[in-house]
C-alpha cells in the first residue's frame, strides 16, 4: 500500500450519509472509509453492477471499523451501501500533474 496518507470517508446515519459526499484525491492517495455509526455499512463501486471494471467492493463493515483501498487510477467512482442504497458518494481521483497542464 502506499505511503500516502489516506484520505477519510466517515459513514453518517443521517444524509449525506457519506462525510464527504464528494471526495477529490489526487493519484497515489490511499482512501478508507470509516464506521463510527451503531450498523453495519458498505462500498460498492456503482460499475461493479455492470460489466466494467469493479474497483472496490467490501463486506459489511462493522460499527467502529474502517474499510480501505490502495490507490486508484484517475477517475470518477460513484459508490453506495449495499445495506442501505439510499447511501450514495462520489471518489473523484485526478492526477495533479495532468490538471497543472491543463490550466496552464
């Protein structure tokens, strides 16, 4: 896993149910979601329904429990709770250099 910091992802019991809702990481950023409410929760990749690439995926995770990912490519990841669909967030993993270029 890499040596980055990882970026946090708190699951709430009340919307957005995902803290933050929208998460923007640069390339080479770990991500873990973390369970400080009293149920279970979990991360499903949205495409992981579909025949793309599933990028992550966890069991249930249990109150006071994290889940994390190494790094992922840039992209855009939206995910949702299994256990509670209502549950929806967004991963967005850009890659610093590419957007310095862009805007220059």
């Amino acid at each position: 896993m890499s040596s980055a910091v990882p970026v946090e992802i708190t699951f709430e019991p009340i919307a957005p149910y995902y803290q933050p809702q929208l998460a923007v990481v640069s390339t080479g950023t770990p991500v873990r979601w973390v369970n400080p409410t009293a149920s279970p929760h979990s991360v499903r990749h949205d495409d992981c329904l579909t025949d793309a690439m599933c990028a992550f995926q966890s069991i249930a995770v249990p109150p006071d429990s994290v889940f994390s990912i190494a790094p992922l490519p840039p992209g855009r990841y939206s995910y949702h709770c299994e256990l509670h669909p209502i549950m929806r967030g967004l991963l967005i993993v850009i890659d610093p250099e590419v957007e310095a270029a862009n805007f220059p």
